[in-house]
C-alpha cells in the first residue's frame, strides 16, 4: 500500500471494519533492511501484523491487493474463514466496493450462508439490477461416484430477488 500511495484508503477500510488500522507505519524488519514491516499505529504503539489475529490479517491481504490493483481477476477460496460475522459482512462490502471501482473480476468459494446473504441482501438487495449486471453466482457440486463436475448458475425465473428461492438452491 505504502508503494501504491494507498495507505490512507487502506487504513479507512481497516479501521472501519476492524476497529484499529487507520495510521500505518512501515519499518525496516531486522533480518533484511531491504524489506518492511507494516504495523498498524494506536497512539503511537505499533501494532504488527502478526500480532491483530488471522481475521485481521487475512483481511488486510485480500483489502490490500484490491486496493492497489486494477483490471485484473482476485480469487479468494473460503473468504468467511477466519472471520467474525460482523467483520466478514463489513470486509466483503468493502471489497466488492473496491472491485467495482477497480474493474476487479472477483472469484469466491464458500461454504457460508453468511457469505451469500450479506451479498444477496445487505450489498445488492436494494439494487437487484446492479446483482444481475455485476454478480453471478453458481451452484458447483461433484459427483461423488462419477467424479462429474455440475456447474448451476443460481437464478430462480419467476423472481431473482426471491431470497427463499436462491437460498434453496444453495443449501438443498
């Protein structure tokens, strides 16, 4: 972020999302003065990255590669590990904000209920339009005996915006 000159943006999604991370510092590390450490600042004690949990940490790594990135694609397996319901509904409103802003083609897997409503609903649920222009999601499940993979794009006919029907047809 620091290179990018988007350390501050950073620190604003951080912050809001985790409660610490709007000021950053970035010193040498010890083992090789070439590379830098980041630290998040709180009245001017650093706080390390390896020290604010993995939540936090796995968050700051998909946040920052959206945010300093463009017209590229972002794949992120299992996005709800790791993190607190309230913290993964505020990190992926964040980075599909950033996706959109930064032509981010972005690819999540997931096994979270969590992961499909705060898209479906809390994103997208006042601007179904905007769902259907920029998001897709698809039902994949292997065939246990064949090894075939079924791909299903979940949509429901009668109405896309019913909630009841798409969340059938991802958890029956």
């Amino acid at each position: 972020m620091k290179n990018h000159g988007k350390t501050k943006a950073f620190g604003k999604y951080m912050q809001s999302i985790y409660g610490i991370g709007q000021n950053w510092e970035f010193t040498p590390s010890l083992d090789d003065p070439k590379e830098y450490r980041a630290a998040a600042l709180v009245n001017d004690k650093p706080y390390f990255l390896s020290g604010l949990g993995d939540g936090f940490r796995f968050a700051a790594s998909i946040l920052g590669y959206a945010i300093c990135n463009d017209n590229t694609s972002l794949l992120v397996e299992e996005i709800e590990c790791n993190q607190h319901p309230g913290a993964l509904k505020g990190m992926l409103k964040a980075l599909i904000k950033l996706c959109l802003e930064n032509n981010l083609q972005l690819f999540l897997t997931s096994h979270s209920k969590e992961v499909e409503e705060t898209i479906f609903l809390d994103i997208f649920g006042e601007d179904p339009e905007q769902r259907e222009r920029v998001f897709r999601c698809y039902f994949v499940n292997r065939n246990s005996k064949t090894g075939v993979i079924d791909c299903k794009r979940v949509k429901t006919e009668e109405n896309p915006d019913d909630w009841d029907k798409v969340n059938k047809a991802l958890w029956s």
